[in-house]
C-alpha cells in the first residue's frame, strides 16, 4: 500500500473476507495502490439506488478527496455506492460480488460463477472468489514454515469454518470431519476459524489424538500458520461454509476435498457445484481418493484482464 496519490484505490470492506477479494486483485497488478478502510453508517445496509458515499466514510473519519484515482476495486453490495461515487470522477471500477444495482456502470464486474452471472461485456466469471493466497505467498510460506516439512505424510491441511451469524459449528459435525481426516492422513495440519466455537473446537482436538497433528486454534497467539499449512499441505479439507477458505484452498497443487458441515444454503451447494464440475474438487467421502488438478489463480487471472483492457 501507498500514500493518498496512489492511482489505485481499493476499498475495504469491514468484513475481512470481503475486503481480502479486492485487496488480492490489486495485490496482483504490481503497482503501489491506497486502501480506503470502510466502516458503515446507517444508510450502509439499504441498497441505495443513487451512487453516493452517504452513510460510508473512512475508518479514519476523513472525507475522500483529490487527486482521484484512475482505477478503484471494490467487493461487497456495501462498497458499491462508493465505488460508483468515484466512477463519477473519473475512475475505472473493478467490482467483486453482486453489487445489487448499478451493474452496467461497472467497467468490470467479477462475479462467482454459482451466482450465475449473466454474459455481459463488463462481467468476468470466475470459480469461488477472488483472495489473497498468491502464488509467492505459498512459497513464502513454504519457506517460513519449513519445520512442516517433518509431519508424516500424506499431510492433510483441515480447514474449519462454521455457520455464519450462529454460536459455533455443531461439535458432532467437527469431531466427524476431524477423525474421517485422521482416517486417511499421515498428519493432520488444523485451523479453526472464528465461526468455528471452543466446543467444537474441543471436540476436534479430541478427534485429532490419535494422529500426529499441528492444531492452531482461532485466537491463539504466536505467528498464524494458516498459510504453512496450505503451503505444505499434500491435500485440503475444507468445511463448505467457507467461501473463502475454499477458494484459498484451490490455490494450491493438490487435491481440495468438501465437507458437508450440513444446513448449507443454495448459494453455497451453487459453489460446490461449480467447483465439482471444474474438476478442482470433490465432496469429502470416508475414503477420499486422491487426484490430480491445477492450481487456480483466479486472482492473477483478474488481474491479468484488467491489464488487458487497459484499466490500469
């Protein structure tokens, strides 16, 4: 990131998820670019049909000003009208995720191929969304995290999310994915989210005894190893709940398998869908099979684009 007479600015979305979508894209394009961190204002949560930042200002309380940026990416329904806002100064707009109007004065729009994306001139389909999970990250990671190296293979990255806006993911659930993991892996590298509760978290732990593992637990200190684990990893479990820890998954070169935590909406078996008939996953059986696939990089792909219609 830059100071304020970046070319490019991006918009950051309070929900980390969200905002790692737009920050991956800009990440991407090699050159230096301003985050404008968000924060919401009463008006934020209503789909206003007019392009304006009323009820959106910057954490840093500041109101936006000149020098414009040429480009602006942006990802959410909230970020939407200030991006639009922007547009009607100039700027050329990237824009992740449904943006609920406005969607032809978008230059770009980049949206999910499980929310069925009409074809469009503006609009670029991709798998799963856009992260932050490059491929030199790996490699950073792969680096920094090279200990890994010495868990028995093959090494199974178990990635646990959990249902949004609820206490915690069901410790039954958690402690079923966790030993059908342990079931056909050398070693088992966990992570649990926020979502993901101490009970069930607990009851992975227990799930995990009897395997070498390495568990790090949402809110635990010492550096996050997150990115090791995908790094190292020879297959990933993810829990379908995650839109993000699924499409971060595809960012590496084995193969990524979906639990069913159960209780998913239509938009997410969208996503599995998608990701099935692509060949970049499979549904997480009791006696998964490997198999082969590319790495995705939807991000660089994006990039890539927005480079080739000469938005930057």
């Amino acid at each position: 990131m830059t100071g304020e007479d970046a070319a490019v600015w991006v918009l950051a979305d309070p929900r980390a998820g969200t905002a790692a979508q737009a920050l991956g894209i800009a990440e991407r394009l090699g050159v230096p670019f301003r985050g404008v961190a968000l924060h919401w204002g009463a008006l934020a949560a209503l789909p206003l049909p007019w392009p304006s930042p009323r009820g959106l200002t910057p954490v840093a309380r500041e109101p936006l000003r000149p020098p414009w940026p040429r480009l602006v990416i942006s990802a959410g329904r909230r970020s939407a009208p200030v991006s639009l806002w922007l547009a009607r100064r100039g700027a050329r707009t990237v824009h992740c995720m449904r943006p609920g109007f406005g969607r032809r004065r978008f230059d770009l729009l980049v949206l999910g191929r499980h929310d069925a994306p009409p074809a469009a001139p503006n609009i670029l389909p991709i798998l799963g969304a856009t992260h932050r999970v490059s491929p030199e990250a790996l490699a950073a990671a792969r680096a920094d995290w090279a200990a890994l190296a010495d868990m028995p293979g093959p090494r199974v990255a178990l990635l646990m999310g959990g249902k949004v806006r609820a206490t915690g993911m069901d410790a039954a659930v958690a402690a079923s994915v966790g030993a059908q993991a342990a079931g056909f892996a050398g070693s088992v590298l966990a992570s649990t989210s926020r979502r993901t509760g101490e009970a069930a978290t607990a009851a992975l732990a227990e799930a995990l005894r009897g395997v070498p593992h390495r568990l790090f637990r949402w809110g635990d200190g010492g550096p996050n190893p997150y990115l090791g684990f995908l790094a190292w990893a020879d297959a990933v479990v993810v829990t379908g709940d995650s839109v993000s820890m699924l499409s971060e998954a595809l960012a590496t070169s084995g193969p990524v398998f979906i639990a069913d935590p159960g209780g998913l909406g239509p938009r997410h078996r969208a996503l599995h869908a998608s990701l099935y008939a692509a060949g970049q996953a499979r549904p997480f059986t009791a006696d998964p099979a490997f198999f082969g696939r590319a790495p995705l990089d939807e991000s660089g792909r994006v990039a890539s684009a927005i480079r080739a219609r000469g938005l930057i």
